[in-house]
C-alpha cells in the first residue's frame, strides 16, 4: 500500500497520518480521537485565501504537546525515582528564533518554569522581552562582550533567573571588570568540555576537540581564581553540552555520567553547584527507523528522561551530593516536529518515454540493432540490454560528431533510447532483476520533478550536511506511485536538489511520485523542519550582515574606502525574523518597571537599564568594542 512505501506509519510519531481518501492527516497529539486533519484540503484552503505555496506550516498543538511531553516525561522520571532535585527545562533560541515560535513556547513553557538560553546579545533582548515563569532560567551560553555581561547582570534585578556561563579564562575577567566597585553578585556557570565523544553528525562538539567550554586544567584556574576574589559563591551551575542529535541513549548515559563526576568533584573542591545544565542531544527520529543512525535516534522521549533522571540520582549518590536542579538545552526535540514545507511540482523532466519508435528501412545499422533490444528484453538479460542500450547510443553519438549521421538520425536514436530505457523500467518494477549497476542506471534516469521551493531558504541543512526529513506527497497516497523522481528546486544552483529520502523501506536514492496531471496541483509535504531549518545559516544566533568596505590600493601604499555599507543592526535582524522591536522595548520597560515598584531598582538603575537596553537593540550584531 503507498501508506508503506513513504513510511508514514513509521517516522509519523502518531502525528502524521494517511486518510482514507490518500491525502495527509495532522492527527491532534493530545486527542487521537479527533479527527484528522485533511492536509490538502488546508492547503486548498490557504489557496482560496490567496496564501499560495510554499508555504510553511506550524501546527501549535504540536508544538505545545512536545512542551508538555518533555517536561511531563521529566515529572515522571523523577517521581520514579524519587529524584529529589527539579527539573527545568530551556530552549535553545538560535534553534528557531522566529517570534512566532518563541512567544509559544514562553506561554506554554511558562507553567513548568521553561526558560531560554541565549547566545548572542539579540537573542538575550529576545529573553529580557518575555514573560517567564517565576523560577525560569535564561542561560548566556556564547562567547560575550563587556556590553552583554552589563545588561544580563543588570537583568538580575528584574527579576530574570540569569546564568551567565563562562566559556573560556578570558570570560571570567571580563565578568570580575564589570562587578569590581559595584553590589552584583551574579549567577554564574562554567562551561565544561567532556572528554567523552558521541557519534553522529554532530560529534565534533563533543569531546576534546570541541569549540567551547573549560579544560579540565582551565576549570581548576577558574575555580582558584574566583576563590581568591571572592565569588566562588557566585558560581552555581555546571554547564555540559552532550551534543546533538546524538543517535545512541549508551552515549547519553556516558556523557551525562562524566558531566555527574565533573559537578561532584567541584562540589568537594568546594564550589557551591546547585544546577547541572547537560545542553542539547535529545534527538529527532527523522527516518522512523528507531535505530543508532544519523538520522534517527535508539530511544524514546520517556527513555532519554528516565535514563538521564537514573544516572544522575545514582552519580550523586555514590558521591554523596545533593541531587542539583537538572537543565536540559533540547532544541530539536521541542521544535523540529512542529513545522511542515509544502510545495507544488511546477513540472517534470522524464529521462524515459512511452513513445514507441519503429524500425524503418532507413534506419542507421546502429539504431536497428538498439531496436532490436526489444527481442531479448527479459529480467534474465536486463544488465546486458542496458550495455548494449548504451553502447549503440553512445556509437551514435559518436558518429554524429564525426559527421556521419545526420541531425534527424540522431534524433531518432534518442527518442529510441528514451523509448527503450522505458521498456527496461518496466521489467525493474520486479525488483528481482534490480542489479547494483542497474540500480545506478535507474537513478540517472530516475525523473527530475520541479518544485516551487527554494533549498537554500527552506531547507538549508539538507544542502548543507545532508540532513534528511522525510518528504511525501500529501495526496494520491491510495494510488500507487508509478514513477521515481528526485526534486530540484527553483533556484539556478545545481545543488538545490533533494536526492536522499526516507521511505518505508529505508533510504532512496529517488522518491518515488505520481504522474502529473494536466491541471491539478501536485504537492509534496517535507516534514519535521521546525529545527534550524527556518533562520537562514547567515542568521544564525542572529548574528546579520557585516559591515561592508569597499577599498581600492593606492600608489602610496596606502588605500582609499570608496564604499561603506553598515552592517545590520540588532533592530534590523530582529524585524527579520518577526520581531516588531519596539514592542520589545515596551516589554522590556514593563519589566523594569515592575522591579521599580517591587523596590528592586531605583529609578536611575531603571533610566540606565533602558539606555543599555535601548543602545543594544540600535547596535551592531558583532562584538563592538567596550568604550572607555
Ligand atoms: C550549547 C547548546 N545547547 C543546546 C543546543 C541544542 O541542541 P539540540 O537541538 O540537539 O537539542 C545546542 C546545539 O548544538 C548547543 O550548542
């Protein structure tokens, strides 16, 4: 059945589902009794509107449920194991900054204390903007600059749970500079880099090679360092990224095994951790596969809590610590379910034709021996009738440039060779006969279906690192596909192609689609891109356009600027992805008002916080130098 051969049942986690009349449901995560929705009529819907295709869906009940799941399937966890510490989650902005998303994920994150962590100044005005739950925290993670320290601390006065967590020796410096002569006792973390490596596609930002975070010879620098000035009490969260997307639960356990012995070694070097963050890793199963594959993942949602839950209540008891606050960083697994792509075929290539070509006493040698390919076209056969199919196309060819046969004979050959190609489809739909070269012969021959998307703007990871999400149409699906296609896009880049799919049976090379009718829109869904896949790379952490210089040499050695272009303002970025900044800034001003009347600010705090906030929001994406 076509239910089978795109693997719905499989990768559609219960959300994604095949009506009865072959069109695609979005089934209510929360209630499966209610109906399904009808994807196609949706999107006929949208059309009616004048909202065209692509389009770009975010179904908020999915959105709300992987919240509640998340944060339940915690609450559970630790109810099983009478784990006597809390969890509170956080989401990882750059992993969908787009208003729409962030807003959601506040209101329904608010009830269990769900946080943001941020890693640019622009995602921080974004946190500084929302309205959390009492206890929810706002991790810094990222390389920061003396203006992000100044506003992050200064936000500890709203109110706002803030981490400011410490990435590299430099960092703490620049944190001592902008305490020294004040009151602030911050909250800070220390970003520890595991020794322990996991696997996938992400595994570079594991292990000793990864970009961020403290060596173990750095963290007992940075402990003594702020032993001697004081604010060792201030350092109260471990910070442990696992990774991401990481495909095996064994490899989660072990990080997360190591990171426990990291924060109950410095509990008895004396510093005073109450949190322990372990970052991103909870993965998406992408393909259904249920596997330790990079695009799938071994373990459950319930699985990944329950084992996380385990290993740190067994870590801290051995050592006999404190059960700490748990923090999870998940990105992926909140968000990348939450958004589906849908667009329209606009037209097909064939690599193959049905128009039968017949000998005619005119005929080159050559093309009547192609023809007569036909005579032993058998599943027995088939590698040889593909050599020779080749052979006498490839004669042809030849002679043509030699002048030796003319325009309208080479023609002729061609239209044979497609005809043939066709014939010797037909005898492959009996995937008895399919050889490995075979195999390759049909992909090269497989059609070209062009679509009404961009890959670059929509789905950059599949150009990039070769993510896969699976792809189906979303209606016909009681019809069985009768042709293999892979999909390029409306870009003039030969890279903005899909030729990678998940289907029931594994991964394709082609996806396999129906023909098109003259008239009737035929639409593909790619699903699961909530994750990374909405923001553009060059905005990514949202950081925007560089300044641009345009200089020419001079004689003298010297040079002349003959163009400046400005660099995008956090304001500009901001708007890119939905924002409105000054209903940001009015937010911002209602929190800072309330820490005035609550008699945690004085009004001059409260004139220089919104000059900060307000200097930020008109500055530069990129570090800007401290001004003296
Ligand atoms: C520090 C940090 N936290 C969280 C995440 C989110 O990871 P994921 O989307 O796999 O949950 C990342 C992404 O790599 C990260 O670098």
């Amino acid at each position: 059945m076509a239910k089978d051969i795109y693997g719905v049942n499989e990768w559609g986690d219960g959300l994604i589902t095949v009506l009865e009349n072959g069109h695609i449901g979005l089934c209510h995560p929360d209630n499966p009794a209610q109906a399904p929705t009808d994807l196609l009529s949706l999107i006929q819907n949208l059309q009616q509107r004048g909202i065209e295709t692509p389009v770009l869906l975010r179904i908020t009940d999915f959105l709300k449920s992987r919240i509640d799941e998340i944060n339940q399937s915690f609450a559970s966890a630790i109810a099983e194991y009478d784990y006597k510490g809390r969890y509170q989650g956080v989401f990882p902005i750059k992993v969908n900054q787009q208003a729409e998303v962030i807003e959601r994920i506040a209101e329904y994150g608010r009830l269990y204390d769900f946080g943001f962590e941020v890693g640019s100044k622009a995602e921080l005005l974004i946190a500084l903007s929302l309205n959390l739950g009492e206890r929810a925290a706002i991790i810094c993670n990222g390389i920061k600059d003396t203006e992000f320290l100044q506003l992050a601390m200064m936000s500890m006065k709203l109110g706002f749970n803030i981490f400011i967590v410490l990435e590299s020796p430099r960092e703490l410096e620049l944190v001592l500079d902008v305490v020294k002569d004040s009151d602030i006792r911050p909250q800070l973390g220390i970003r520890i880099k595991l020794t322990n490596t996991v696997s996938g596609k992400w595994a570079e930002s594991s292990g000793d090679r990864s970009t961020f975070g403290l060596t173990i010879a750095q963290i007992m620098d940075v402990v003594e360092r702020l032993r001697e000035t004081g604010y060792l009490d201030c350092l109260k969260l471990q910070h442990s990224h696992l990774g991401s997307q990481i495909p095996s639960i064994i490899e989660i356990r072990k990080s997360a095994q190591e990171a426990c012995q990291f924060f109950a070694e410095l509990r008895r070097e004396g510093v005073p951790l109450t949190y322990l963050d372990l970052g991103g890793g909870l993965g998406v199963d992408y393909t259904g596969e249920q596997s330790a594959a990079a695009n799938s993942i071994n373990y459950s949602l319930k699985e990944y809590c329950l084992n996380i839950i385990e290993t740190v209540k067994d870590m801290m008891d051995s050592n006999g610590v404190e059960h700490p606050t748990i923090i999870t960083e998940s990105g992926r697994a909140c968000v990348a379910q939450s958004s589906l792509l849908i667009f329209n075929v606009l037209e097909a290539t064939h690599f193959d034709s049905e128009y039968e070509v017949v000998a005619e006493e005119n005929d080159h040698p050559l093309l009547l021996k192609m023809l007569e390919i036909q005579t032993y076209l058998n599943r027995e056969r088939i590698q040889e009738c593909w050599n020779d199919l080749k052979y006498y196309r490839e004669e042809i060819r030849a002679l043509f440039r030699r002048n030796q046969v003319s325009l309208a004979m080479t023609a002729r050959t061609e239209r044979a060779y497609l005809y043939l190609m066709n014939r010797i489809k037909t005898v492959l739909l009996d995937p008895e006969a399919m050889t490995e070269d075979m195999h390759e012969a049909l992909v090269q021959a497989a059609d070209i279906y062009h679509c009404n998307f961009s890959l670059f703007q929509s789905l950059p990871d599949v150009w990039a690192i070769d993510q896969l999400h699976p792809l189906a149409p979303i209606q016909r699906l009681h019809e069985a596909p009768v042709r293999a296609a892979i999909l390029s896009d409306i870009t003039c880049d030969s890279d903005g192609k899909i030729d990678k799919f998940v289907l029931g049976e594994g991964i394709s090379d082609t996806l396999p689609v129906h023909d098109l009718i003259e008239g009737e829109d035929y639409y593909l869904g790619v699903f699961f891109v909530g994750a990374y896949q909405e923001t553009l790379g060059d905005l990514h952490n949202l950081f925007g356009d560089t300044n641009v210089v345009t200089v020419a040499l001079s004689e003298d050695g010297g040079f002349d600027i003959l163009k400046e272009q400005d660099g995008d303002t956090i304001y500009e970025v901001l708007s890119y992805v939905e924002y409105e900044p000054k209903q940001l800034i009015a937010a911002f001003k209602a929190n800072v008002e309330k820490a005035v009347k609550g008699g945690r600010l004085s009004p001059s705090d409260r004139r220089q916080m919104l000059r900060s906030y307000t200097d930020s929001m008109n500055g530069y994406t990129y570090f800007e130098h401290a001004e003296h």
